[in-house]
C-alpha cells in the first residue's frame, strides 16, 4: 500500500462548501441568549460572563477588523466567525476520515467519497449546523481546536519516525492549552491523545527536549487570560466579574494555576464561582436522567425536521437508529482497519459523550421529566450547544461507517458480478453498485434535508427588534429592569454595537447580587459617564426634553452595599420612593437583590423614569407591581395615584388588569416597533423563548381589547387583531408546527 497523501486541497474545498452553506442559512443579526453578550463583548473588547473568554474576545475583535472592508454589520461578521471555525474544523475531519477511509479503501480517490460524507454528516448535525449560523456561543472554536488536534495527532502518529514530528504534538498541546482561554471544551481531545501516544511511542513522553519546548508553551498559551485583569482596569462597559488585579504576582498566580491561588477576583472568573456548580458527587438529577436528556438531543441531531416535538419522537425513531448504528459501526470499520487509530476516535468519542454528561451534570432537561414540577429542578433551556462537539465527532463517525457499508456491499456485488460476459449483465452489475451509492449518499444527505428548516437562522430579525422594541419603549435616561439573558443582552448589543439608547440604564436583576456589579452601575452612570441620549428619527419628538441625570443610580458607599444581605424584615417596615411609602409587613423576606433594587429606586427616582421589562420578576417580588403602567413593551413605575390620572386605563382582569398608558402605546406601535420575523413566523426552534412571541401577543392584545373599550378607529383595531393572530402562530411554534394555519390566514 501506498503511502498515504493528505488530500489539502480537496479537504479546503470541502470546508468552503460547508461554509456556503453557513453563509446562505446564516443569521443576519443578533440572536436571543449569549449571542449579543459575546457579539458587543468583542466589538468593544468587553469581558464576558465567567470564565471571561479572552481567546474569542480578542479573535472576534481582530476578525470584526479584518471583515470591515466588506462594509457588513458587525453581528454579520461575527456570526461568520462561527461559520468559518465550524467549516475549518469540518476540513479537519475532513482529513481525518479520509486517512481513516484510505486505510479501508486502499484508493485515494473512493477515500475522498468517504470523507466527503464525514464532512457532510459532521457539518449538518443540527445542533453543529445551528451553532453555526450565529454566535451563540463561543463553542464552535473549541470544536475547530479539538478537530485541528484530531488531525496533528493522527499526522503525528503517521509521521512519528521521521525528524522533526514532534512539533505536530508541540502544536497540538499550545492549541489546546491556548484553546482554554476560550472554553475548557478544548481540553477534550487530552485523554485520546494521550492513550495514543501511550500505545505508538511512550518513550516519547520520556524525552525531556520535548518538554523543556512544551513548557514556555504552555505559559504562552495559558498568558492569554493575563487580558482579563488588563482590561478590566481600562474599565469597559460590560466588564462582567470585574477581574481587577492589584499586583502582578497575584495575576501570575491566578492564571498558572488556573483560578485555584493568586488575585481573588482574577480566580473568581476562572473558577467560575458566580454560578457555583455543585461537586461531581452531588447529582443535580439522577444520572439516568441526565443520559436520558443527552438521548433527547442526539434524537434531534438527524432529522429535526420530521417532528416538531423536543422529545425523543416516534417519527425521528427510524432516523435516530439508523444513525446511531452507523456511528457504532463507524468505530467498528475503525478497529478493524486501524487498531491505534480505534483508540484515538473511541476514547474521544467516550469523553464527547459519556464522560460529559457525567461532568457537565445537568438537573432535568428542559423539556423532559414533566411529572418534576419545580421548574428550579430543571434546566432553564435546553442545553444541546454544549454536545457541539460529540454530535461532529458523531456525524464523522456515520459517515466512516457508512463508507464502510458502501464498501462491503458494492464489493461483494463485484464478487458475485461477471467481470465478462454479455453487455447487459455487466450493465446490471453496474447499475446495482450505482443503486447502492445512490443510497448511501441519499443517507448521507439526509440531515441536510431534514434539518435545514429548523437549523437555519436566515431572515431572523426577532432578537434584535425585540431590543430596539424595548429600550425605544423607556423614556430617556431611564433605569430598565431586566431579569435574564433574553431581556438583557439583545439590549447591551444594540447599546454597544448599533449605538441605540446609550442613555438607558439596563440593570440586570440576577448580578444585583454580586458585589461588583452594583459598584459598577455607579461607575458607569456617574455624571463623567453617563452617555446622552440620542433619539433616531423613529422616537423623534415622542419624547420630553430631559435634563442629563446630576448623579448615579446608586448613592450608597462601596462598603455599604458590600454589606447588604437578603433578611427578612424584623417589623413592619416602610420605605419612602419619592411621594410613595411602600409598606413590607414584619417578616417579609427581602434578598440581597432587592434591597439593591430598592435603594437605586430610591436614589434615581427623582432624575430617571423607572421602568421593568416584565410585569413579573423584580416589580412583583418588591410589591411595585400596582404602581406598574404599560408603555410600549416596558412597565412604568408610577409613584402617584394611577387611577385619577385619565391618561392610563385598566385591562379587563382576565388580561391581568394592568394599567396601560394607551396613547403612548398606541404611538409606539404604529410609529416605532419593528417587530420583524415574528409575525406568522415558519418555525421557532427554539422552545425555550416562546415566551417572545407571546409577549407581543398579549400587547395586542391588551391593545385590542382597550382600543375596542376607547372606541378606536376600525382599521387601526383590525390591524391590532390581525397582529394578535399573527404573533400568536409564532407563539405556538411557527405555522409548520401548527399545520391548518398559513402564513396569512386570518
């Protein structure tokens, strides 16, 4: 046998081909979830939430540089960033099922079919495909790492003899090590690689030049984090945790050892400790479940489309188990081809799939364990993104394991073909082996074809209006309350990168309970930092003129709001909100969260209008929620008596019986909402943010049945309606999930 030639070319074209593909189904804004968070963290070279991501911070920030001369919006490039990680690490496995198929084949050329399917299969995962298209996450360069890894071993062991082959294993180290820096996800390929080498060339790890060039390595990749302190003291508007450093020493600490010595707020965001994960030991659910919820995902990875259902389904079934037998025996065509390379690919597919359920240690699925009514006893969405890496690897495998069918059947239709012989018996031989390849690619291009509706995020304008919709519902200069991802970083996106409504407050009620983040509201809303508003021509003269706010948000100390500790009221108690004194009986229990809530009503009541972007969450949990009027998609603190104002009316009880400012409503819906890609969508993959669409749906129709009571025009009434119907098909999933209704109906 020949020796085997890397098809680099072939393995490029194969990475532009799924790129393409990114590119036609690719989101052309933000998206809901961390999606804006890391888009306007590396347009303004922010810090995110822990552990901080330096890696993808600065590669989105030089990347959204070299993008520039195309003239394309930033969440455009950004979102090619991940296209262009996910299709580079497709031309990694590219290459690594084509060693795998040539080592079956014997044949560069049927190699390259067989890596082609790998590719493919790997690519249009549909967890793999939806990561993808927009940045949700930072996950599609650790997959890039962990593939480009996959090669360099599998290169390292072909080479092993030859001069100079350690630099493979040097690379492949730096790329993983530099890799954490963005996620731990890219230390994933350790354990494979290691048995590979334990199993072609131990004495390897003995060689002491080796590790005197791995060392300085390994400081160079594991520095990156060193920009996490540096750049918090440049003092960024979104600098989540705060890693401030006081000496160079205390940042060597932290970073060399990964968060567990040195500077205190430095190892913070590396361990991670704001979101304090429980110990291995400790299920969050029962292990059974946690395979259960993995299954749940895998179950989508094939077929999306065939079913719209989030659990596993009946009619993805036959799907699901033809792959996952294709992959089993993928490992199968593996060991029998080559023993070394079986043991690389099956302990890296162990630790994408088995050990990473154990480790990541999920609580109940999403959507799964019904009958577990708490809803803190499940995961707040569904958490597929995380398996990114086990579905390509998969993906990989099938492919290889259909090559492997491919192979033995059209083989032995040669075997029993007649090589001679009449023209029309030669003919029949040939058309069956075409039959079979004919269904082996139809196999291959399944998940392209059952996924591509459900993966693809092409014309998605939903998070990014649900933004503007929001803070163009707030007056200027005011403090909104937000509570979670969804209503917080699509606003820090269009704040930070479009420069829409810098002058709003976004305050997220989940960090009110750290320390740092109180402290740097003050900052940023001091009177050196407050930035002014400036309206578009939408939200021109909607408006009062209003003088820029004298003061912070939050006039305590420092040390003051260090001190603040969820209590429960010892008396009755009475705070004092401008004209208002909010009564909290003897025993009412008050978090860290909301006494910090209280105390910026308090001190910004007087300059900036207070609003909510919810009518439950914060302006409930501190009894606010009778002083709430709807504006727009926002609830405004009114610290008056709501009912003699004849500007606000009252929704019939069965809608919630909030108070509305009707005519500024009716203005913002005519005159500024966007609302794109909501109305009669086609599908809304995700279920966990259904809750979108049915907000826009209960605001019209809290419009409709208040305009009806007020006597409104009738077109503008129909029009309210028809939004009503519109908004509340996307609410149910999108048209194709609910079939009797078209696009339009109604």
């Amino acid at each position: 046998m020949n020796e085997h030639r890397p098809p680099y070319l072939a393995a490029v074209i194969a990475a532009a081909a799924i790129f393409l593909l990114y590119v036609v189904t690719l989101a052309p804004t933000t998206a809901f979830w961390d999606t804006s968070e890391y888009i306007a963290t590396g347009y303004i070279l922010g810090i995110p939430h822990p552990p901080g991501n330096p890696l993808f911070v600065v590669l989105a920030r030089v990347w959204i540089v070299l993008l520039s001369p195309l003239g394309l919006p930033v969440a455009v490039r950004v979102n090619l960033l991940a296209a262009f990680t996910s299709a580079a690490a497709g031309g990694f496995f590219f290459l690594v099922a084509h060693r795998i198929a040539w080592g079956l084949l014997g044949d560069h050329r049927r190699a390259l079919v067989g890596a082609a399917a790998s590719a493919v299969l790997g690519a249009t995962a549909f967890t793999v495909w939806n990561q993808s298209v927009v940045n949700e996450k930072v996950y599609t360069v650790s997959v890039l790492v962990i593939a480009a890894v996959t090669w360099l071993s599998v290169r390292w062991r072909d080479r092993r003899g030859e001069p100079g082959s350690g630099r493979l294993l040097l690379v492949a180290g730096y790329l993983m090590i530099l890799g954490w820096s963005n996620h731990t996800m890219s230390l994933l390929p350790v354990p494979a690689l290691g048995l590979m080498l334990l199993m072609t060339a131990p004495r390897v790890l003995l060689r002491r030049d080796l590790w005197m060039r791995a060392l300085p390595l390994v400081v160079v990749g594991l520095s990156f984090n060193v920009f996490l302190p540096i750049r918090a003291a440049q003092r960024p508007v979104i600098n989540e945790g705060d890693p401030l450093c006081e000496s160079p020493g205390g940042v060597a600490a932290a970073v060399l050892t990964a968060g567990n010595a040195g500077c205190p707020r430095l190892a913070s965001v590396l361990q991670r400790d704001q979101y304090a994960p429980p110990p291995l030991t400790q299920r969050q659910s029962p292990l059974s479940a946690q395979f259960q919820n993995y299954f749940q995902y895998f179950d989508w990875q094939w077929a999306r489309g065939l079913d719209p259902t989030p659990v596993p389904s009946g009619t993805r079934a036959p799907v699901t188990g033809v792959f996952l037998v294709l992959g089993l025996f993928g490992l199968l065509v593996i060991r029998r081809t080559d023993r070394q390379l079986f043991a690389y690919m099956a302990t890296l597919t162990m630790t994408v799939t088995v050990a990473l359920v154990i480790y990541l240690n999920f609580k109940y699925g999403y959507s799964l364990a019904p009958e577990i009514a708490d809803p803190d006893l499940h995961e707040v969405r569904e958490r597929d993104y995380f398996y990114i890496a086990g579905f390509i690897v998969w993906g990989v495998l099938a492919g290889i394991g259909l090559t492997g069918i491919w192979h033995m059947a059209a083989r032995g239709l040669r075997r029993t073909s007649p090589v001679t012989g009449s023209r029309a018996r030669v003919a029949g031989a040939r058309l069956a082996v075409g039959i079979v390849t004919f269904l082996a690619a139809l196999i291959a291009l399944t998940p392209l074809a059952a996924n591509w509706r459900w993966a693809s995020r092409a014309g998605d304008y939903a998070a990014r209006d649900w933004a503007y919709d929001l803070l163009q519902s707030v007056e200027p200069y005011s403090v909104l309350f937000t509570n979670g991802d969804n209503d917080t970083f699509p606003l820090w996106y269009l704040q930070e990168v479009e420069g829409i409504r810098r002058d709003v407050t976004v305050i997220v009620g989940q960090y009110l309970f750290t320390q740092w983040y109180p402290r740097q509201l003050q900052e940023l809303t001091g009177p050196d930092r407050q930035r002014p508003f400036e309206p578009d021509e939408r939200v021109a003269g909607l408006y009062p003129a209003r003088e820029v706010p004298s003061r912070p948000v939050l006039s305590l100390a420092p040390a003051e709001i260090d001190r603040i500790q969820g209590a429960a009221t010892p008396q009755d108690a009475n705070v004092r909100l401008g004209p208002v004194v909010v009564q909290y009986p003897r025993g009412t229990y008050l978090d860290r969260g909301d006494q910090v809530a209280l105390a910026i009503i308090r001190d910004s009541i007087a300059e900036r209008p207070i609003y909510f972007a919810w009518t439950g969450g914060i302006i409930r949990s501190l009894g606010l929620h009778d002083f709430g009027v709807r504006q727009g998609l926002a609830t405004r603190l009114v610290l008056r008596d709501i009912e003699t104002d004849g500007r606000f009316v009252r929704t019939d009880p069965a809608l919630g019986g909030e108070w509305v400012d009707l005519e500024r409503t009716r203005r913002l819906s005519s005159e500024v909402m966007m609302a794109r890609s909501l109305r009669y969508r086609d599908i809304w993959a995700d279920r966990t943010t259904l809750n979108i669409p049915y907000y826009y749906f209960h605001f019209s129709r809290v419009l409709f049945d208040r305009g009806s009571a007020a006597g409104l025009p009738a077109d503008e009434l129909a029009r309210y309606r028809a939004d009503m119907e519109a908004f509340g098909v996307t609410m149910q999933g999108g048209y194709r999930v609910i079939p009797e209704v078209e696009p339009g109906a109604g």
